[in-house]
C-alpha cells in the first residue's frame, strides 16, 4: 500500500519502545508504506537541543524515517529547517510493526551516524548494547543486531548507503 492509497492513514503514531518500555511516542506523515518499507516525515520529537559532538539535532529539524518490516535497523535522514541534509542516524532495532496508524520499533541499543558528506561513519553506542543483557536473554536477537550494525556501516561507507532509501 502507498501513502497515496485510498485506504492509507495520512499521520500514523511512531512509537520507540527500549527494554520493554515506551521511550517515546511522536506523530509523523506516513510518505510511503510498500508492504516492507514504510516512510514517515516527522518534525525533531525530542525536548531541546540534542548535541552529540559530531550532530546536533534541534527544533526545525525534520526527519524522514525508514523503517523495514523485514530488516533489523531503521534510517533517518536528518534535514534542517530549510532542507539541508545534516546525516543519516541509524537505529539497529528489531523489524517494524505497523498495526493501524501506529507504527512500533524496538530499539536494541546500538546505532550508526554518517555524515551527509559520507566522510564520518560512526558506530554508537556499543557499551550500552553490550550492558543491555540481550546477549544472554535472546542470543539470536543479539546476533542479528549486530549483523545489522555491521551491514549499515558497510553501506554507510560504500556506494550503496542511498540505494536503501530510494
């Protein structure tokens, strides 16, 4: 089904939960739902300015989210207010389940950022992943994420990376 269906929602609900809990909770426009991938645009959903060191993500920001049913990661592609593209964050996650006009992604901790120019790739987060306890309550869920994380810096720092989003 496309965005453009008769039958499509124009807004859904995303929802990201972590560790069995609702992390946050954010309206944005359903652009696209194929059947696999779904695409929605939404304004920057977190509470001031969020500064990393290497991005800063801040009111204005606009987000357009790709989301799999059948992969173990999501993209966003972070664009300022007037349009130009900062990067891409990526979110190693287990497959999106959209069910209604709500859309719900487990996030498993680990993530990768490249620039918009392509020259920084970098992998975030791998303490945290790494305390998470995943490991040891579900190995193959473990192993698939970091089989995601090393396929999105693959494609992050090849030719492929936009493919993905095309």
């Amino acid at each position: 089904m496309s965005a453009n269906s008769a039958d499509a929602p124009d807004q859904v609900e995303v929802v990201l939960v972590k560790a069995g809990r609702t992390k946050i909770r954010y309206p944005g426009e359903l652009l696209h739902d194929d059947g696999t991938r779904v695409v929605v645009r939404a304004p920057w959903a977190g509470a001031g300015v969020r500064d990393f060191g290497f991005v800063r993500f801040e009111a204005g920001d606009v987000f357009t989210e790709y989301y799999w049913r059948d992969r173990w990661y999501s993209v966003k592609e972070v664009s300022t207010a007037t349009g130009a593209v900062k990067g891409w964050y990526c979110d190693v996650t287990r497959p999106a389940v959209l069910t209604g006009t709500e859309l719900v992604v487990e996030d498993l901790d680990l993530d990768l950022w490249r620039s918009a120019d392509g020259t920084d790739v970098r992998r975030l987060d791998e303490d945290e992943f790494a305390g998470s306890g995943l490991a040891e309550r579900d190995p193959g869920a473990a192993a698939a994420a970091v089989g995601a994380l090393d396929e999105l810096e693959r494609l992050a720092r090849g030719d492929g990376f936009t493919d993905l989003l095309a």
